[in-house]
C-alpha cells in the first residue's frame, strides 16, 4: 500500500491508510478530472483497473473514473 501511494510509513512500527474508500472515490474522480476514462464523458463513478477479487489493490493507481454507461458495459 506505501508503494502504491494509499499509505504512509510513520515509524517502523506504524502505518497509517492515506484514504477511507469515499475520500479515495473522491480522489481518484479528482485525479481524473471527473471525466470517462474509456468514452470522454463525464464520471460520476469509479472503477478497479484490476479488481480486488483478482489481487488488484485499493489505491489510486489502480483506479479511474468512469461514467455509469461504462462501468455497466465492463461488468
């Protein structure tokens, strides 16, 4: 998660998450400037590059923004 950018090392003993999962939504549309990343439109939602359940993680990186149209089309 700290290569990832979704946590940070305070000592070595302590690591504390950067994001709970609205703030992380709320970032990554930020990041992505609340547009579609497949088809331009606007997002209003966000999608797993590689999804949890097939080892992806939860960080920005793994992230992007899609419209609701999109994100019905890829599951």
């Amino acid at each position: 998660m700290v290569h990832e950018g979704s946590a940070v090392i305070a000592n070595p003993y302590t690591i504390y998450k950067l994001f709970d999962r609205r703030s992380l939504r709320r970032y990554v549309r930020k990041i992505d400037e609340n547009t579609c990343v497949y088809c331009g439109n606007k997002g209003e939602s966000t999608d797993y590059i590689v999804p949890p359940s097939d080892g992806g993680i939860r960080s920005p990186k793994n992230m992007c923004c899609v419209c609701m149209s999109c994100k019905k089309s890829t599951t």
